[in-house]
C-alpha cells in the first residue's frame, strides 16, 4: 500500500500544479515572477519530501547483488530511452495543428491572463488541453519560449516510470490487474512518439501524451475495479480527473470511476465516510473545477464540446459555430477534404478512411492477438474465469473506442482508447489466485512479463531506428516557422491579423486567426471578446454556418 502511494504522489503533485496553474492564469500569465516563486518551492519541496522518504526507509532503498543484476538492464534500457527523448525535443515543429492554434494558445498562456471570450477570435482555444499548461510552465526554466518542446517529453518520462515501477512489482510481487494496460501500452504508444518526433514530441501537440495518461489512468481504474481500497480509489479519480482535462473523451473514465467509487460505497467494498472520498477527490476536484472555471472563462462553457446548447455568458461563442467546427472535425477525420454535408449521414466514407488509416492500427491489432493467444493458452489450461468486474472493464475499455469512432475516427486521437481496448482478453485470465490448485501464479506473471518485454522491444526498435535524433544534447533547436500574416481588421483598436495568403496558421502569433467572426467586438473596459449576436446592417445572426459558406467560408 506504501508503494503504491509514493508512487501516486507523482501524479497528484501534477494534478495539483495543474489545478493550480489554471487558478492562476485567471490573475497572471504563466511566464511571471509569482508563477516562477510558485514552481521553485514546489520543486524544493518535492526534493525535500523524497529525501526525507529515502532517510526515513533506507532499508527499502538497499540493494544486494540480485536486485543490481535484475534492476541493471532495465534502467540501462531506460536511460537509453530518455536520452533519445531528451534529443528528440530540438526537433523541428512539423505538427500541423501545433501552428494552426497549439503555439498561440502557449503564447496566451504565458503572456497574458487568461482573455474571456478568447474563442470567439480562434474557435479551437475554446478546445484546451493540459498539455499547453505544461508547456508553458516550462517556458520559466532556462528555455523559455523554447520551454514547450519540453511537455511532451516530461509526460513520456512519467509514463517511464510508472511502466518501470509495475515491470518491478509485476517481477518481484503479486500482479496487479491495473498493470497489463500499462505495462503493454505504454511502450506503444512511446514506440509512435519516437517513430515521429517532431510530430509527437517536438510539437506542443496532445495527442501522445493525452493517450499516455488515458492509458496508465485506464490502469489505475482497472486496480480499483478488481481491488477497491483507499488509495486505489484516489488513484482512479486523480488519474482520470487529470486525463480528461487532456483530451475530452477521457471524461468517460472519470465517469466511470465517480460510479465505481459511489458503487463501492454502496455496497460496502469501500468503507470510507463521505468526508474521507472528498479528501480522496480533492486533487481531482480541484483541477476539473480550476479547469472548468478556465474553460468558461475562455469560451462561455465548461468543457467542449459540450452537452450544454446555451450558455448564459455574454462572451460564450454561438452554438453554431460550436456545431459547425464538430461537423468539420468529424467530417475531416472520416474524409479529409471533403464537406460535412458530402460526408455525414451516411457510409460512403468508409472504404476510403480505412484505406488511409487501417496501416495506423497494426500495433493495436497485434496487441489484441497476442493478448488473444494468451486467452487461448490459459483457457486450454483452465486458468480462464468470466466475472463480473471482467466484463465492466472490457465495457469501460470499448465504450470510448466506440464513441471515438463515431466522432471522430482519427487514428491519432484514439491511441489511448485503442492501446486500452486491445488488451481486454487478458482480463478473462486467473492472476493472483490458482484454479483448483494447479495454476502456478509464476506463470500468469511471466506471460504478462514476456508480453511486456515485447512490447517494450517495439520502444527500442523505435529508439535504434531513430538515427537522427541522436547527437550532441547541446545541438541547436530547430526554429519554428514563422508564418507571413497581414493585418486583416482593426477591431475596437485592436489590430487582427490572419495568414496570409490563403493559409490558416498564425504559428506563434497573438491576435491572430484565419477568419473573422461578423460582430466581434473587444470590448477593452470589461476585458473581453464577445460577439454581437445580430448584426444591425442586416438583422441576421451575427453568425451561422449557411452565412460562414455565403460569404466565403473560412474567411
């Protein structure tokens, strides 16, 4: 239980620090002094806390000569790893979206107090994620603006550890259920970060590290599922709490584990008062609501897309236009190219999605089978039980792949979900206990471990096969583009701008975006951007989809 905890402090102290960067925004840029004093004491006293941890159980700290030989290869393998990491970050930026809104909601982040109403100028800065908070917390440090190459890379190296801790305790103890999911994904899903840096890594882009953390939170769930104690219960809800505010889709796991928690309390499986599952799900609390908060602040609605139709804020961005970008985004990731009206209600997509993507799922595909095989060979063995709680965990795998694959069925942005899905065989198979006697608990381990090794090959092989991103960790960062922009409107003696000619990316640039909403107004004495909702030229909505088309589209 001990271990377990130390080692959720990791990702409760990001949880928190996130929590609180989105507190904070609403006062001062994330690039300010109070913001720096902030980060240097929550680094002290971080080191002082596992300092004093190491002193106070030095006995759990000791190494013989077998634990040397076993820990031995693993860290070397490891090391490896993150050197390849650490150099993959001064790649260049090839990420498109990173210069359509990732680098200008950074700037935002770390320049300005967050701007209410700030997607009404740029629709996506409504559709934040936690990786842009990282990447401008980074912007403190010695690199400053350079700081989000970092982001990427820092979540990889957690997810390192939390692989490394669960291969240690998978060799050495009792395996945990909530271990096969992260033990076979998130090599993986490092294996497709290094397979293309400066997408992945490189890129303020959230797609690897949101699939990361849905991956290991997926995992913390699976341990509270099968095993629903204290700290696996505050594991789940921080672990969830922190992946949805990455990507929305991962809100079905804080679902899932909100339910699970009042479930268990029901019945009795978790006996703790209402009191201790508050302080259970403070951490996790405090960063939905600092992020729901930002979130309002930002667009008018606590999360999108969002359930809600209507906001009652004065600054929220036009439902139409809300449901004018989720058609786009569901139409491009089915037919890139192609209109929402051409695309949507019917199946004509479908030939030509899996045509374009079907070469992206291999891996997932592989995983499955080999977790199939495995199936297979402990159901000849008897070492198979159908349960229950095995059933709500392949339900809480497949539900997010299915509603990924209805919105939006772009390999990138399910990663996590796939990763998750594609080991829910294994579930099926006896772990820690023997059937009738004959199942030595030894060899469900060293089949999980052999899968995991495997797996972990593909993260070497993705490593070794990287020759250009090994050489000296003091070589130049690759500049990111700067893109040509001219003035487009002045808007209440604010000068607009937008690309220039016909593209949409402004790159690293503030007050820009590739179209401008009729009826914007910045309104410079309450401090936010609205948009007037009729223009009185015409008395037509201020904006919707059929007068976007008719006046040009995008622009």
């Amino acid at each position: 239980m001990g271990e377990k905890s130390d080692a959720l402090g990791v990702w409760v102290g990001l949880t928190v620090v996130l929590g609180f960067s989105y507190v904070l925004h609403i006062f001062v840029p994330l690039q300010s002094l109070i913001v720096k004093a902030l980060l240097v004491s929550v680094l002290a006293c971080a080191v002082g806390f596992n300092i004093r941890q190491v002193w106070r159980n030095k006995a759990r700290f000791a190494f013989d000569a077998r634990t040397t030989a076993r820990i031995a290869p693993l860290a070397l393998a490891g090391m490896v790893v993150f050197l390849v990491i650490a150099r993959a970050v001064f790649a260049d930026v090839s990420n498109y979206d990173s210069y359509l809104y990732h680098l200008q909601a950074i700037e935002y982040m770390s320049s300005e107090r967050v701007v209410v109403g700030l997607a009404n100028l740029h629709t996506r800065f409504g559709w934040h994620s936690s990786i842009f908070n990282v990447a401008s917390l980074f912007e403190n440090g010695t690199w400053q603006s350079d700081g989000f190459r970092l982001a990427n890379g820092f979540i990889m190296t957690l997810a390192i550890i939390e692989w490394t801790r669960r291969f240690l305790r998978l060799i050495t103890g009792p395996l945990a259920p909530g271990s096969i999911p992260i033990l076979l994904g998130v090599p993986v899903l490092i294996s497709i970060g290094l397979a293309n840096p400066s997408y992945f890594v490189s890129s303020p882009n959230p797609d690897l590290c949101a699939s990361l953390i849905a991956v290991v939170a997926f995992g913390y769930l699976i341990d509270f599922l099968f095993e629903p104690t204290k700290v696996h219960a505050a594991g789940s809800l921080v672990l969830c709490g922190l992946a949805m505010t990455f990507r929305p889709i991962n809100s079905l796991l804080l679902a899932s584990a909100a339910v699970l928690v009042v479930a268990f309390r029901r019945r009795g499986d978790l006996p703790v008062g209402a009191k201790t599952t508050f302080w259970l799900a403070s951490p996790a609390l405090l960063l939905v609501a600092a992020f729901s908060a930002h979130s309002t602040i930002v667009s008018g609605y606590p999360i999108l897309p969002t359930p809600v139709p209507v906001s009652p804020f004065p600054w929220a961005v036009p439902p139409a236009l809300i449901k004018n970008d989720l058609r786009w985004i569901e139409s491009w990731a089915k037919k890139p190219g192609s209109s929402p009206d051409e695309v949507l209600g019917n199946w004509s997509w479908f030939s030509g999605w899996w045509t374009r993507t079907g070469g992206s799922y291999s891996v997932f595909f592989a995983v499955f089978t080999l977790s199939f095989a495995m199936l297979v060979l402990a159901s000849r063995m008897g070492w198979v039980r159908v349960t229950k709680r095995s059933g709500i965990a392949v339900v809480i795998a497949l539900v997010p792949v299915a509603v990924w694959f209805t919105a939006a069925p772009e390999p990138r942005l399910g990663f996590g979900q796939l990763a998750a899905a594609s080991i829910t065989p294994l579930f099926f198979i006896r772990l820690n206990e023997h059937a009738d006697g004959s199942v030595p608990e030894p060899v469900v381990r060293w089949l999980i471990g052999g899968a995991a090794l495997l797996a972990a090959s593909l993260t070497m092989g993705a490593t070794l096969s990287q020759a250009s991103v090994f050489g000296p960790l003091d070589a130049a960062k690759v500049p990111i583009v700067i893109m040509p922009l001219s003035e487009l409107k002045d808007v209440n003696g604010t000068t607009i701008l937008t690309p220039s000619p016909t593209g949409d990316q402004c790159g690293r640039v503030k007050w820009c975006t590739p179209y401008l909403i009729p009826g914007l107004r910045i309104d410079h004495r309450l401090g936010w951007i609205v948009v007037d909702r009729t223009d009185p030229s015409t008395g037509e909505p201020s904006w919707s989809p059929a007068r976007h088309l008719r006046e040009g589209g995008a622009r």
